[in-house]
C-alpha cells in the first residue's frame, strides 16, 4: 500500500512538471533576430551613428569596391540575442552574400552593441588577407579600446580603416571594367547589333526571298537574327526586339527593290550608293 502511494504521488509530481514546462514554454523560447535587408554598406539599427560618419563610411566603402571589387558592410544591432555574435553573424552571411558572386571577396563587420561584441565575418578569398588572428587584432587594438571610452564612432572607423588597408594590400581579380557605350548582357553591344542590321540582314533577307519568298523569307530572316541576338546577348527580351526589327527591315528591304525604277538608273536596294561586296 505505501508503495502505490509513493508511486501515485511520484506520478502526479511529473505531471505536474510537464504541466509547468508546457506553461512556461512559450516564455522561455525566444525568436532569433531577423536578418535586416542589406538597403546599404553601413546599417546602424542603434541609432549611433549621424549622418556624417555614416556617410563617410559609406564613401570609404564605395571608392574600395571601385577599385578592388571587394564589398564590406557594417552591421550595428542592439543585440544579437538569444544567438551568440559568431551565429547571427554566419547568418546574416548566408542571406546577403556579401562579395562578387565568382570570387567570394566579401566582409561583414558586425557590432552587437548592447552585447559587447563585435566580429569581423570574411569570405573565403579574403582569408588569406583578413586571417582570425589579424581579424582579432583589428578588434582589440584598434576598435575595443575606443569603445571602452565610449567613442563607438572612433572604434568602428578605425576598425574600416584596418580591413580597407589589409584588403588593398591583397592581390585580388580585376574589377571588370564597363564600355561607356553601355554593354548589353553578356557583352554584346548594341552598335554591334546595329551594324548586322543595316549590313549582314539585307543579304541573308534578299537570299531568304529568293528561296522562300518575299513574306516568308522576311520571317526567317527575323527569326534567325533574333536567334542570334538572343545567343550573344543571353537576354530574350533583345532577341525578341532583334528579330521584329530585321523581320520589318528585310520586308521594307524587299518592298523597296519590288519597286520599278526610273529608265537609265538601276535599282539600289533602297540603299543610296548601292552596297558593295562582302560582309
């Protein structure tokens, strides 16, 4: 008998704690930060920052992605709680992908300021410049100290400083470099496109008429050109554009060498100075 009422009571005291863990669970779990968007290089969600240092680091950040490609961005949370620094750090990495996309040179400066911690995340191709031990130097010699005195505009400038300096000193891929002409999509340029126009269509489009005739052949030879501008361009939209122009070029080319001509003159295709040999 004494041993069931022990076993009775034993039973009723672990419900009762699953029945308190139940209650308490939602208190006890808490949500993990959310990622901001990445809007610009330096993020301040602290307020910390004026407009002035934001902006001059924001400018210092610029002129280093112009001339080695490489992005930095500077992450000010409150808190980075209930994760440590290293894992809400290694997810804002994930999500925004700090860094040209073929070369992984990106680095997240992130300061938890309520926390008292601060990291620096580099991307692979950076390690070899911005190693753990000169990532953890940065922090204790150039930005911990002056956030100590309460001067978290100094601590964080001084740590830019650092990063910008070691990445300028390492031997990284060119930044691609953009004609002023303006590039379409996978280096294909619109004069080219506009040169095949006016030169390569109204051969292909006499030939197309000739076998396919005037309507049908104008088709064809659309339909190849837009083939073609959809392959060195690797944008659909060009293409399409590509090949409704030469479809209405090589009918109003046909259209106009249809069209008799005065006694004496022969015709030119609608061509002034007629065209000459190859393409």
């Amino acid at each position: 008998m004494f041993s069931i009422a022990n076993r009775l009571r034993a039973a009723i005291a672990n419900l009762v704690c699953v029945a308190l863990l139940a209650i308490a669970a939602p208190a006890l779990a808490q949500d993990v930060q959310p990622v901001p968007a990445l809007t610009s290089r330096v993020i301040d969600q602290t307020g910390t920052l004026d407009a002035a240092s934001k902006q001059a680091i924001e400018t210092k950040l610029a002129a280093l992605e112009q001339e080695k490609g490489s992005q930095v961005v500077l992450l000010m949370v409150p808190t980075t709680a209930p994760e440590d620094i290293s894992s809400y750090a290694n997810r804002v990495g994930n999500a925004w992908k700090i860094g040209r996309k073929n070369v992984g040179d990106g680095v997240l400066f992130i300061v938890a300021k309520n926390d008292r911690r601060t990291r620096i995340e580099v991307a692979k191709t950076l390690e070899g410049a911005i190693p753990d031990l000169a990532a953890t130097r940065i922090i204790e010699q150039a930005v911990t100290p002056r956030f100590k005195q309460g001067d978290f505009v100094g601590g964080v400038s001084a740590g830019i400083d650092r990063i910008v300096g070691l990445i300028k000193g390492e031997e990284l891929p060119p930044v691609a470099k953009r004609d002023s002409r303006g590039p379409s999509p996978g280096g294909f340029q619109w004069f080219d496109i506009a040169v095949f126009l006016f030169f390569a269509v109204p051969i292909g489009g006499a030939i197309a008429r000739r076998i396919f005739g005037r309507k049908l052949g104008s088709l064809v030879t659309g339909g190849g050109v837009g083939v073609l501008a959809w392959f060195f361009t690797a944008s659909l939209v060009v293409g399409v554009l590509a090949a409704l122009a030469a479809a209405v070029f090589a009918l109003a080319s046909g259209f106009a060498s249809a069209l008799p001509t005065s006694s004496g003159r022969g015709g030119r295709g609608g061509f002034p100075g007629g065209m000459g040999g190859g393409g």
